[in-house]
C-alpha cells in the first residue's frame, strides 16, 4: 500500500514522530520490570553460574595443562523441564495434519473448506512457516510469553544473465555480436509470511493486559531491516516508502540502543554497531513498526472521523519513513500471543520457570556440596612434624621416598606423619536431590513419563505405559487449549483473511490430509473457491495417535471383519490395507497390486502389445501370450 508523503520537518512529521515516541517509552517504563524475569530465563536455559575465581583458575589447568579438577557447576534440570514442555506443546499443537484446519461457519461446503485448508497447508510448507510457530511456542515455554507477528509478501525471482545477440539497425543485422544483459522476472512464493519478536523488543499498550493487547490503542515493534531490502522495495513499488534520502544521511550518524538482554545472548550485530568494526555495505536500518488507533481528521491525514488502524515507520527514531492505513479487512494489530499462565488482571503472566528455579537452586547446591566434600576427602589431609621428616619430599608431587631428619633416625615414622580420618557427611545428598527433583516434577507437572523414562521397577504393558502417560500430560493440555483459543484461533483467522483479500490467481493445490486417498488429490483455488466464513478446529491437547497402534488397531478390525463375509461384503478391503501400510510406512503400497482385467477386454491383443501377462506367469520381464498358444476366453479370469 502507498504510504503518504510526510515531508521533512513539517509539523505533521514532527507530529508523528512524537506521537510513536511517546507511545514506546510508555511502554517500555512498563516492559522493562519483567526484563530481569526474561534475562534469568536465558541464564537458566544455558545453565549459566556465576564463576568464581577459583574456578576459572581450575579450568585453565583443564585446557592448557591437562589437569581436571571438579567446579562449581549448575545442574540443568530447567533445560531439561522447559524442552520437555515444549516438545508436548509442539507435538500437540503443530502435528496435525493440516497444522491449521478449518470448517464452515455458515453453510460452506465441503469442497471449499479442503481448499481453504489446501491452500492454508501450502503456505505453512511452501512459506516456511513452521520453524516460526515452532520457536513461538519455544519463547512461551521459556518466558512465558511468545509473540509472532504476520505479513503477505509477493515475492519475485529476477533471472540476470549475460548473452551475446547480433548487432541490428532497425531490425537489419549489421554483423558482428555484442554482450548484452537479460533479465527475466518469475513469479515466487505467494502468500503469509511469519515472524518472531522478542519480548524485549515489544512495547503494547501497558493499559491493558498483554493478552488482550488488541484492545488498546497501540502495539510497537522495534526490528531492523537491510538497506538494500528497502531500496528494492520501493523500486519493485513505487511510493511504498517516503524520506528514504532522509533516511540514508541519518544512518552515517546512530547508534543502537536496543535492549541486548541477557548477556549470554549473542546477538547479531545491531545498526549501528558493525560500521566500527569492520562492516561492509550500507547496513541495516533500526526501525520503529508502529500500530496506532487514531482518528485521521484528528492527526492530520485525511478527512475520516472513524477509528483507524494507522502503520508507522520510524528509521533511527528520527525519519518517518512509511505512515499508511493498515487497510486488512482483518482490521486487527497483525500480531498474536502466546502466555504460559493464566491470570485476566495480570499485565504479564509468570512462567513454570520462575516457579522451579528455587527447587533446582536447591538442587545444585546439594550436587556441589556432595563432590565438594568428595574432593575434599581425596586431598588427604595430614598432620606433619616438620621436625622428623624433609618437607620438600613430602610436598613434592610424584615423591616416592620422604625422607626422616638425622634428629629422628631410630624413631617410629608414624609420629612423624599422620592422616586424619574424613567423613562422607554429604553422602545422602543424593539422595535427596531425588526428592527435590520429584518435587519440580509435580510442580511443573513435567514427570518421567513425558520425558521419556520409564520406570525401572517393574514391566508395564503397552496400555498401562499408555493410560499413565495419558495422565501425566492431563495437567499439560490446559495451556494447550487456552492458548490454541488465545493465539492459534486469531493468527488462523487473520492468515486466512489476507489469503481471502490478496490472492488474485488460480493454481492447484494437493488437498491436505488423508481423506483422499483414492479420489482426487488436488483441488482447484481460486479467490471465489476460498470465500466465505471459516472457524479454526481448535487444538483439543491430547497428543496425535502413535501410528503403530494405529496401525495394530486396522489389523485387528480387518482380521475381524475378514471372519464375517456379510460385513467385508460392504467395504473396501483393498484399500483398508492400503491405509493400514502406509501408517505403517509403506508408502507405494499399490506397486504389489495385481490389475485384474475387467470382461470384455481384448486380451489377446494387449498380450501382443506387452500389456498384460498371465496370472502366475514364471517371469514378470516376460512379454506377449505365454508358450503353448493364446489364451482364449474374455472372462477377466484368464490373464
């Protein structure tokens, strides 16, 4: 969409400019008290511990001399716990087949809803949407709070190559060729594109609960993007930007001031950070991406007196570079959020990270004080008369003889030396960091059985491991749920309204899912196919079937129908067994199938042809009518 044109120290970009200004310092007064919060969680996740001296000491000797010795270290249990969670979520959430499904709100049918759903799962595949929903749900189960935000992008292949072409004079060759450059413009990707946001890098209108953000009256987000990206942009559409000269003299001169975070994030470089330091090219742009309600009669762009969802652009917090009604039929802020809690008044909900920490702080110090005092005990501590014996042996290390004084020749060399006795007093330390780690599991409701570890004290069949595990995760599927009404509902809604509103072509989709297996696998999109209202099919958090049940469960039900013929009679056996290979893996069933020729058929000419060959023929290479004459009869029985 065009942007409008703001000059250069006019009041109106003086206006703009103040007015998102205001609004992210508002907001980031509010968003800064949960940053601690956040960088903690980076710590966590990296087992992070502050190093003491003699520990940095110790791992020298490790790296350059050789000499392993035991530090302070920070058990990973949250890494573990948070992964844990995430891959439940995931495999809940993001396993379905299509990811985002669909069914008709006011009567549409089912051939429309498999082409919204079609077309929805190409994006999903083709736009690379996944790894973004993926580390959405990653940033909720570590912050407790994930943010991904959405755009339609056009894209374009341009094809350069150099070729040589005669040399011509109103279309008559005047001999001899010259090099020339060709350009070829294809027709990429079309459809949603998905990003991720930091929380430090978000700034919602802190009047409002986060997960009702959408009711207040701004959302800003800082991000930057390349130069060359925005000078190709406004030539593949011109006027989409406005002040873009403006905007290459502010950047000789800036620096960054985004929030790095924890200082175990390595961060790219931020604009204005590589130009001292070796950075090639015009860089990237830090810019403001700022969503407001406003009135346009109010702010001075236009005429309207209706609330209207406005885009800004501020580059380098000085240059207003695009301002432009979002013009979405969504009409929504094209951002959704993931909690980790619950809570209607909270502005920012705590997370089950925050929770365990303390247990898991209590565990590490149980882990360290038990090897400490292992260590400890393996030093041998000694009582020494320095008098009896040379001290330069007894401290030398690898020394296999300790030499006595002439002053205690003749005595007894035990009073000379004497080693202390050392108690274990750390023994059951163990021990109860076994407690404390059943603790964090009923806490977080992450147990064994989700992680993976079976029980070693008894044999469980397959059904009992099933049922327990069912259970373990019941405490889980709640955030499922709410945030499959929260998050995944909105975004699926809004993805396919700018499908509804931009898709401008016809083209073949394969049509997602299993449920044409025999029929029809592709399905015609076109912008008439995918009108109408559509509901999402919310998450219900219970984890997709294992496919060998799924499979044990079709063998068992064709075995059973098999024995009664009345039943088989009524359904398609071959393809149930088709079905029941390909959940086991198998996917060209159909290269086993024998195609029994239907009566009528001209047998005996196809099997001159090479088409057919007799039903239990010696050789499948073998062409024609099998020795000893044709076959006679059109039955459909004979080849």
């Amino acid at each position: 969409m065009i942007s409008v044109k703001v000059p250069m120290n006019s009041t109106l970009h003086a206006h703009i400019l103040a007015a998102v200004q205001q609004r992210k310092d508002f907001s980031d007064r509010k968003m800064k008290n949960f940053h601690r919060q956040w960088d903690d969680a980076d710590d966590s996740m990296r087992a992070y511990i502050h190093e003491r001296d003699v520990d940095k000491k110790r791992k020298d000797k490790k790296r350059y001399a050789g000499e392993v010795d035991y530090v302070t270290l920070e058990v990973p249990y949250i890494y573990a716990i948070i992964m844990t969670a995430h891959t439940y979520f995931t495999n809940v959430m993001l396993s379905r087949v299509p990811v985002l499904q669909y069914s008709a709100r006011h009567g549409e049918t089912q051939d429309a809803v498999q082409a919204v759903e079609a077309i929805m799962d190409y994006q999903i595949k083709v736009g690379t949407l996944l790894p973004a929903l993926y580390n959405w749900v990653y940033d909720m189960s570590k912050y407790s709070l994930g943010i991904i935000g959405e755009y339609w992008d056009s894209e374009t292949k341009v094809f350069c190559k150099f070729e040589k072409k005669p040399i011509t004079l109103m279309g008559i060759n005047l001999g001899g060729e010259r090099t020339v450059k060709t350009e070829e413009i294809l027709r990429g990707y079309t459809g949603n594109k998905l990003f991720n946001v930091r929380p430090h890098d978000f700034y919602p209108d802190p009047r409002v609960p986060i997960w009702e953000f959408q009711k207040g009256e701004f959302v800003i987000r800082y991000t930057s993007e390349g130069y060359h990206e925005i000078i190709s942009a406004e030539h593949g559409y011109p006027g989409y930007y406005t002040n873009l000269k403006e905007m290459t003299d502010v950047m000789r001169s800036r620096a960054s001031d985004r929030t790095a975070g924890s200082p175990r994030v390595e961060l790219p470089f931020q604009p204005g950070e590589s130009e001292g330091q070796g950075g090639v090219g015009p860089g990237y742009v830090g810019i403001d991406d700022a969503y407001i309600k406003l009135i346009p009669s109010v702010w001075g762009l236009g005429n309207g007196k209706r609330q209207e969802i406005w885009c800004f652009q501020v580059a380098e917090k000085s240059v207003v570079i695009r301002a432009t009604p979002l013009g979405l039929y969504h009409d929504r802020f094209p951002y959704s959020v993931m909690e980790g809690n619950f809570g209607s008044d909270e502005f920012a909900k705590f997370g089950m990270l925050e929770v365990i920490r303390p247990l898991t702080d209590v565990m590490t110090w149980l882990f360290n004080s038990h090897f400490y005092n292992v260590r400890r005990i393996l030093n041998n501590q000694i009582v020494v008369d320095p008098s009896m014996i040379t001290m330069k042996d007894l401290t030398k290390p690898g020394q296999r003889v300790i030499r006595l004084k002439p002053g205690a020749y003749g005595r007894d060399p035990k009073t000379a030396v004497h080693q202390l006795t050392m108690m274990d007093v750390t023994a059951r330390h163990l021990g109860d960091a076994q407690y404390v780690e059943q603790m964090i599991q009923r806490v977080s409701s992450v147990v064994d059985t989700v992680m993976g570890v079976q029980d070693s004290g008894s044999r469980r069949s397959a059904t009992e491991a099933r049922i327990t595990t069912g259970w373990s995760t019941s405490r889980l599927k709640t955030p499922v749920e709410y945030n499959s009404a929260l998050a995944m509902d909105p975004l699926s809604q809004r993805l396919l309204s700018n499908t509804q509103q931009f898709l401008d072509f016809e083209q073949k989709y394969r049509i997602a899912g299993n449920v044409m297996e025999n029929a029809q696998a592709f399905a015609v999109v076109d912008p008439a196919r995918i009108a109408g209202s559509y509901d999402f099919v919310p998450v219900d958090g219970t984890a997709p079937i294992d496919r060998m049940a799924q499979a044990n469960f079709w063998k068992e039900l064709l075995v059973q129908m098999i024995r009664q013929p009345e039943m088989a009679m009524q359904w398609d056996i071959n393809g149930m067994i088709s079905h029941m290979m390909k959940l086991q893996g198998e996917r060209n069933i159909d290269r086993f199938r024998i195609q029994v020729a239907p009566p009528g058929a001209n047998l005996p000419g196809q099997a001159a042809a090479g088409n057919v060959i007799p039903l239990g023929a010696g050789s499948a290479g073998r062409k024609g009518p099998s020795p000893g004459g044709p076959a006679t009869g059109t039955s459909g029985g004979t080849y």
